[in-house]
C-alpha cells in the first residue's frame, strides 16, 4: 500500500491506466467516463496551477463544495503539494465558513459556484488570510472581490498546463515528498455554536482503511459506485479512497428517489455507500407503488415480504449470523431451524420469482451491497432489504477516526450489529467508573486504532478531552460487544443528535435559542435516528397564564392549557420564531413537533446537582412521548 493517497493514485494510474475512474453526466444527462490515466493528468494541471498560486507544503486551502468529479480532482490536487484541504458542503451559513476558513487560515479557497463566492465575500473581512478563490462552475456572475483574486477551474488547468511545459516532473516530484503521517484534511465537526471543532486526519487514517476493505469486502477494478453522499462529510470521503485503491468507478447521482435509480439502470452499480434514510425512502417508494396497485399484488407483496424475513432469520441461524450477547448452541440453533428453512425454500424462490428481483432490477441489475452509515439503520429497514435478499453491510465510525471503526462483512454479515472492528482496531466497553465490561453488557465504546484522528486543530484541551495519552478515544456512544466481538450500537452517550440523513446535530444551542421565548423555561430536543427534530418543552406556567387570562382562553388548571390547541399555536409560532433561517439554524435544525410538559424537571430526576440536563435520564422517563413525537 502507498504511504499517501497521491501515491496511490500514482500507482493505480500506472496499473489500471484506462479503467474508468469517475463517471459524471454531460449536459444532456448521459453517463461521460474519465479514465484513471485522465484523471491522474487532470491532476497534475490542477496542481501545478495551485503551485503557481502559491499553495504549498503545510497550507490549508478551503474546499467549499458538493460532491462532483472536479471536487476529487481538487482534493487529490491539495494533497499532491503536501497541503491539507478544509471542506464543507454549500448549506454552512456565512458566519460558519468565516470561522472555519479564519480560523484554519486559508489563503486560498475553492468554491463551486457564484452563490458560494458571494457568500464567503460577505466575511472575507474575517478572514484576513484569504487572497484567492477559485470557482469550480464555469460560468458564475461577476461580482467585486476587492483585492481578492478569483479564477476558474480552466484558468487554474491553463496556468498547470504552462507550469508543466517547463517542468514537467514538478508534482510527481512534489508527490514524492509526501509522509504518510502528512495531514490531509481538516474536517470541521457540525455545530451551531459557532466554534465547531477541526478534527485533523492524516493520509495514514484514510489508507489503513483502504488497506482492511479486502477483509470485508470484494470490490473489483472497474466495479461502480453510485455516490450520492455530501463528500466533505468522512464517511463519503472514505468511500473515494476505497475506489481509488481498488481501481473502481466513482459515479455521481443525486439522493432524490427518480434521478438515483434512473442513474442506476444506466450504470449498473455494484456498491452504494449511503445514510439510513436513502434506504428507508426506497423502502417508503416500493411500499407506495405496490399499495397503488392494491388488491392480490398487495397481499402477495406482504405475503412474500413475510416469507422472505422468516426464511432469512431461518438462514442466519443456520449459518451462524446471529449476534450472541449470551452464549448460545450452534448444535440447538441447526436442529430448530434446518427443517422450517427447507420446507420454506420454495416460496422463497417464488418470492424472488414474482417480487424481489424486480425491486433488484431497479437497482440496476448487478447490485452486490449498500453501505449503510452516519446514523443507525432501522431495524425494520435492515430487515425489510433482508427479506429481499438485498444485502446491507451497517457500519460504525466518527469524523474523530476517519471514519470507519466497524462494518458489517459481505461474507458474514449479522444482522443487528456493525460487524467486528477493522483488524488492527482496537474497541472497549467501559463503564462510568472506567471499568471493561464484559460481552452483553452496555458501556460507553472506547477505541484505538490506526484511523483514531491526530487531535482538534489548535484545540489541545477539546483534544484531551476525548483522547487519552495511551490513544484511547471515547467516542460518547452506548453500545455492547457480542462473544464473537461484533459491535452493536445503543445509544448516544454524548450530547449529538445524528438524524437519518446522517446530519449531525448540537441539541444545545436550539435549546438554548428555545428558552430564550417567555413562555419556555426548559427545552429538549430530541431525534436520534429520526428524520427530523423535536423537542420536550416544560413551558413558564406563570407566563402562559398569564397569556391565556389575557386572550381570554378558557381552563380549570394550569394543565389543561397544556393540551389547548390555542396554547399549541402559541408555543408552534415561538419555536418559528427563534428557530429559523434568520436566526442562523438550517432547514434539518429545526423543530417540527413538540410536546408540552404538565411539570417542571427535578434536581436528583431529570436534573443534575448543577442543574444540568440529563438527557438519559429523561429519554427512558419520556420514552412514550418522544415515540408519538415520530409517529
């Protein structure tokens, strides 16, 4: 294995020259593809034109973009001189960027298109470094930089191609330089707060993972992937150095439902790394075309749906894909589950006849597995695809270890885990006095490994925090080991909410915009794993008293006007209010549902001796209540 990820782009050129390394629509939506020798050349351009604007061994260079095959061609071009790129994806707000690229001390900063030019040119004034943009789109509105130079990508490629003409070993020189423990990127964590935290990552996190992908899964040069992650998020970027050094295809889609499986049946993919909620919608979109058509297709479909599950739970016994948090016998779970499963063989494959590999052949065809990550996976998803025979390897990880600390194998996949940690990975359950726990019992997770990130950029006390000096990391999650060493995922025992679409949400900061309303003294969002926010209010009683005396609403006690829907309303356009785009929240940080508590948290209860919120505590005693905020 290559000791960076230019080199191992220097290595696959060579080996696989004209295998496709990324596909990407022209502008009449047909799949165009750019071979590795191609893409290796468009590099070196790129490069050299950064070489020529001054980027160098140990800058930082901003990267603000969706994922696109210039987005790749960049990073991989940042990475060539010995400089680290600083992504994020075009919905940061202003103040966001201007922090991040302030504080990370771009000088020069990649955008794709107009919009985000003029979004950072609102607080260029806060970043004192900056001196260059380069907008990746090839046609963007003019706008008046000031002293700020801005280029076009083909501008950039031209000033490469003049670069190489007199020196033409000037990046492989430049590549040849670079150390495996070189920073590659900084990834700043997600947060309203306005200082989120810049988790640094080194060639040698990403390429140890590439290294372990053969012990999990079988991907071939030339095998497709269909991308339609955000790729400054780890886990897409991960996905692209696992292409890369396998020699497979990078095809770019879009994670809307039509457009996704119409690029599918044009390019067959083998693989889909995705979140959660992609799966659940195509879940959501098949369920709603067979209702359509009602009637025996209907029963049919569940029919099969229910023989499919029974048969698969009946082959997980068989084979030993069971999680085993208490030890069990092999010998009893064969005996039990061989004859049911031979005598249900039939229908399964009528099943496969009639329904199931149609819901393939929408996949393209030649499907092998999705990679599922940046939240859990339904239970009722997982099994729904396992019924269908579709397979879906669940993974574990944090932006903190780049990311990847456990996936599920295509070879052996248990359902209701991550799999085992990546060999070389090391994983503990610890308890709050610190204590290794035994299989089957719930801690919080603690791992080291060769992916575990260098620390918080110029945050050394954020960084001690999580990382002890033996490179231990608390990742703040719940979860337990099985017997075998598989991983299952419980709960969150840190503060952040990751929703479906694997958006990474602080609580904090709504809660606190939350209380500053009149009529709310206490605000708990909620969400884990859900597709949007809600929130737990213990409202100030006295104030919404006050307010239905004024607006003459009718009660006996205080906690009717718990229940009333002029009150609901109330609470509804406060939360509008002080949770929106004007006050700085995005679209998937706000709080569509609510429910009014009928008292206030105790100290000793849901309360702390400090008077802080303990989000466990209140999750298992409200437990019914957040269920019906989701349903």
């Amino acid at each position: 294995m290559a000791r960076t990820i230019p080199k191992l782009l220097m290595e696959i050129s060579s080996t696989y020259p004209e295998v496709n390394a990324q596909l990407s629509k022209d502008k009449n939506g047909v799949f165009q593809g750019r071979t590795y020798k191609e893409l290796f050349e468009e590099v070196r351009k790129f490069a050299a034109g950064l070489h020529k604007l001054k980027v160098k061994r140990g800058d930082h260079v901003g990267l603000i973009s969706e994922n696109r095959k210039e987005w790749f061609v960049a990073d991989l071009s940042i990475l060539s001189l010995g400089a680290a790129d600083v992504p994020r994806g075009n919905d940061s707000m202003a103040a966001e960027l201007a922090y991040i690229l302030g504080f990370s001390e771009c000088s020069l900063v990649i955008v794709e298109n107009g919009d985000q030019l003029k979004k950072i040119l609102s607080v260029k004034d806060q970043i004192p470094s900056l001196k260059h943009f380069i907008v990746l789109d090839s046609e963007y509105e003019a706008v008046d930089t000031g002293k700020i130079n801005v280029h076009g990508y083909s501008d950039v490629i031209a000033l490469g191609e003049s670069q190489l003409e007199s020196k033409p070993d000037l990046i492989t020189k430049e590549i040849e330089q670079g150390q495996d423990d070189d920073i590659a990127t900084i990834i700043f964590t997600s947060g309203t707060t306005g200082e989120p935290k810049g988790v640094m990552l080194t060639h040698h996190n990403f390429l140890y993972q590439v290294g372990c992908i053969p012990d999990r899964i079988s991907v071939k040069p030339g095998d497709v992937w269909i991308c339609v992650l955000p790729v400054w998020h780890s886990f897409e970027r991960i996905v692209q150095y696992i292409a890369l050094g396998s020699a497979s295809t990078l095809a770019y889609s879009k994670p809307i439902g039509q457009i996704m499986l119409a690029d599918m049946a044009a390019i067959h993919p083998k693989w889909m790394a995705s979140v959660p909620r992609i799966w659940e919608a195509v879940r959501a979109g098949i369920y709603r075309n067979v209702k359509q058509n009602g009637g025996l297709k209907l029963l049919l479909f569940n029919f099969f749906v229910s023989v499919g599950g029974t048969h698969k739970k009946l082959e997980d016994l068989l084979t030993g894909r069971t999680p085993d948090f208490k030890k069990r016998s092999r010998g009893l779970d064969f005996t039990m589950a061989i004859l049911p499963y031979l005598l249900m063989w039939p229908l399964r494959l009528l099943g496969n006849a009639l329904v199931f590999n149609k819901i393939k052949a929408k996949l393209g065809g030649s499907f092998v597995a999705g990679i599922s990550g940046g939240g859990a996976l339904p239970p009722s998803v997982d099994a729904f695809f396992g019924s269908a025979g579709i397979l879906l390897l669940e993974g574990y990880g944090l932006t903190e270890t780049a990311p990847v600390l456990a996936v599920r194998s295509q070879f052996k996949p248990i359902p209701g885990t991550v799999g085992t940690p990546l060999p070389g990975t090391e994983c503990r359950i610890l308890d709050e006095n610190g204590r290794v726990l035994a299989p089957g019992t719930m801690g919080v997770i603690h791992v080291r490994g060769p992916q575990v990130m260098q620390g918080y950029y110029n945050k050394p006390e954020a960084t001690a925090a999580v990382l002890d000096s033996e490179g231990w990391l608390n990742t703040g999650d719940l979860g337990m080991l099985t017997h075998r060493g598989e991983l299952k995922i419980t709960g969150r025992a840190k503060d952040t909410i990751v929703l479906l679409g694997g958006e990474n949400i602080e609580p904090l900061p709504i809660e606190q915009k939350l209380t500053e309303s009149e009529y709310i003294d206490t605000a708990v969002v909620v969400g884990q794993d859900q597709k949007f926010l809600a929130a737990l209010l213990v409202p100030n009683f006295d104030a919404v008293e006050r307010y239905a005396d004024e607006n003459h609403i009718p009660y006996d006690k205080i906690e009717d006007l718990m229940e009333s829907e002029d009150i609901r309303e109330l609470f509804d356009s406060e939360i509008n209010y002080y949770v929106s785009e004007h006050t700085g929240f995005r679209t998937f940080e706000r709080v569509y549902r609510f429910k009014l508590l009928k008292s206030a948290f105790q100290v000793g209860d849901e309360l702390s001796a400090k008077q802080e919120i303990k989000r466990h505590v209140i999750a298992e005693k409200y437990a019914d209540e957040i269920t019906k905020l989701f349903e």
